[in-house]
C-alpha cells in the first residue's frame, strides 16, 4: 500500500509539472487544434506598388484589394481602410521558402491605415492594423491581428509587420476544399491596386 500511494503521489507531482510547464495544452492540441503563432518579419513593395514581398516568418505576397479613404488632409494626414490577402506559408524552418511541412494558403484581412506626413508631403510615420478575417488551406479557420509599421530610413521607406495568428480558431470554417482554393488563389498572379489609390508602401499612399 506504501509503494502505491508513493506510486500515485508521483503521479500527481508529474502532472502538476506538466500542467504548470504549459505542456499539456500542448500535447491536447496537436497540429488541428487552435495554436498562436507570433509572427514578424519585413514588405517590400513589388511593381505593382499594392502588392508586397513577404518575408520573415511569412513567406510569400500580400495583396491590397480594396481601399477606401475616409481621412484626407493632405498633404499631412491620411487614414483609410479596405481588405487584404497574403498568400504563402508560415516559415517554419526559418530558410526563406514555403516548403512541404510549411503550412501554407492565404489569409485574409480587414485593416485600417493612417500615415503621417510633413507639409511637404514627405513620411513621417505609416501604421496600418489588420484583424485576420480568415484563411484557406492550412490557415483556415484563423484568426488574429498582424500590424504594420512604415518609417522613413533615408530616401527609403522601410515596412515591417509583427503580429499573431491563431491557428484552427474557428473550427467551423474549416473544409476539405480549402487546399483547392489555396492552390488556385496562389497560382493566380492577376491582382491588381484598387481604382484611385496606388499604394507606396504598406501604409503609405503616393500624393
């Protein structure tokens, strides 16, 4: 009877441990159930000025689809809001490409974008916040917010994001023709800048 109760009390103090480790959360979820994953990393424009090379964590290209302005006081203020799209994967291996074991689709975004310049019109400061609406393939059923931060570094402007994503947040959303839709929208390069707005840099508008 000793050996058992020393037997039972271990086994409690293992689980204490692990409890207070934060492993079994962990080990419940697995790869489908709702993990958070920090992300951060760098944009840079491509030629289309609305579309941006990811890189850092994600992998990939960001898309702005929509835009719509609703705070013009040029030259020194703009704020405006719209929806976005990244396509590509989350980095796991930290090596710059979106390979097998990267979970990769899209992720969609509402966002709201406020850039600050000086009387001549020139940057001060860009910042943009985006809600995650969603996702397809290995991000469906995501949720989160990813902000974007763009400062002047010379004649340049330098954008970088950190955010988190939480993965499998919405069960619901989830579905077998995810990674169809993930492979179609990924194999279409076709997007193009919103009507009226050309898009400099991640939060900043060309005047």
């Amino acid at each position: 009877m000793k050996t058992s109760g020393y037997r039972i009390a271990a086994v409690i103090g293992l689980a204490l441990l692990l409890v207070i480790g934060g492993l079994v959360p962990t080990a419940l979820a697995g790869d489908d159930g709702p993990k958070t994953v920090h992300v951060s990393g760098t944009q840079t424009p491509l030629e289309n000025p609305a579309n941006f090379d990811v890189k850092g964590d994600l992998v990939g290209t960001w898309y702005t689809l929509t835009a719509d302005v609703t705070t013009d006081k040029l030259p020194t203020l703009l704020v405006y809001t719209g929806t976005e799209k990244f396509v590509g994967c989350l980095d796991r291996r930290g090596d710059g490409r979106c390979g097998k074991r990267d979970r990769s689709g899209t992720l969609t975004f509402d966002y709201i974008a406020w850039v600050n310049n000086d009387e001549q019109g020139n940057l001060i400061k860009g910042q943009c916040t985006h809600p995650v609406t969603g996702g397809t393939g290995d991000f469906a059923g995501s949720r989160g917010v990813i902000s974007i931060y763009d400062t002047p570094v010379g004649d340049e402007v330098r954008s970088v994001y950190r955010g988190d994503i939480e993965l499998n947040a919405v069960q619901s959303e989830k579905s077998a023709s995810d990674a169809a839709v993930a492979a179609e929208v990924a194999a279409s390069t076709a997007t193009q800048a919103p009507a009226g707005v050309e898009v400099a840099h991640a939060c900043g508008a060309e005047q």
